[in-house]
C-alpha cells in the first residue's frame, strides 16, 4: 500500500451546486464520460456527489499539494465489469502514479440519506 484517502460529501452540496453553477461545475469537476454515465443514474447529484468525493479521496492517496496542471478531469471514475468503481488516471495524476511505482488504485463508494463516501487506496 502506498497511500490511502478518504471523503465525505453531502448530496445536497451537490444538488445546491449543480443548481448554481450547472454545466460550470460539472464541465470543471467531470470528464464527458462520467457526465454521460450519469444519465443512467436516477438521482444525477447522489451520482455526482459519490464521484466528487471519490476523487477527493483519490486525490488524498498521493499525499501532494495541489499543483497547476492538476485537474479533476485527470482522475476518472468508470464502473468496471462488475459494476464496482474503478480509477483511471490521466496527466500529472497518471505520471505522479508512475513517480510513486504504484500500480493503481482500489476504490469504494457508499451512500446513505444526504452523504457520500468514498475511500481510496493506492498499490
């Protein structure tokens, strides 16, 4: 194990955010892929609330400072085969990765009434 995170979000956050800002915040935070992946979902803010603060926890497992060619964009959360959540990394996250000689990165998700949580571990 080479690094762990974890984060909380509460759904509601989410839900005032996307109100506001709409496509502002979801087209700085969500790659196109995940944005479409939402449609699949009933309820788009518990959608985007559990991928918010999965990469928030993803982001924690490098243990660096935020750096200028970081972006959200570059940490991508996909359902693999089984449906479980996988991290596919791009950019700056994805050579960190490779600095770190980590392999990848296990993720899980969970939600319950108006919270999100997700927890990461880098191999």
């Amino acid at each position: 194990m080479l690094g762990i995170g974890t984060d909380i979000v509460k759904i509601s956050r989410i839900r005032d955010t996307m109100a506001r800002s709409g496509r502002i915040f979801l087209d700085r935070v969500f790659t196109e892929r995940e944005q479409k992946s939402s449609r699949l979902h009933q309820d788009a803010a518990v959608y985007y609330a559990e991928r918010f603060a999965a990469k928030e926890a993803v982001f924690k497992t490098f243990f660096t400072q935020w750096e200028g060619d970081m972006s959200f964009l570059d940490i991508e959360i996909e359902n693999g085969c089984s449906g479980a959540p996988t991290v596919v990394l791009h950019g700056r996250f994805l050579e960190l990765l490779k600095e770190k000689s980590g392999k990848g990165i296990l993720l899980s998700l969970s939600w319950e009434e108006d919270t999100t949580l997700a927890f990461a571990v880098m191999y």
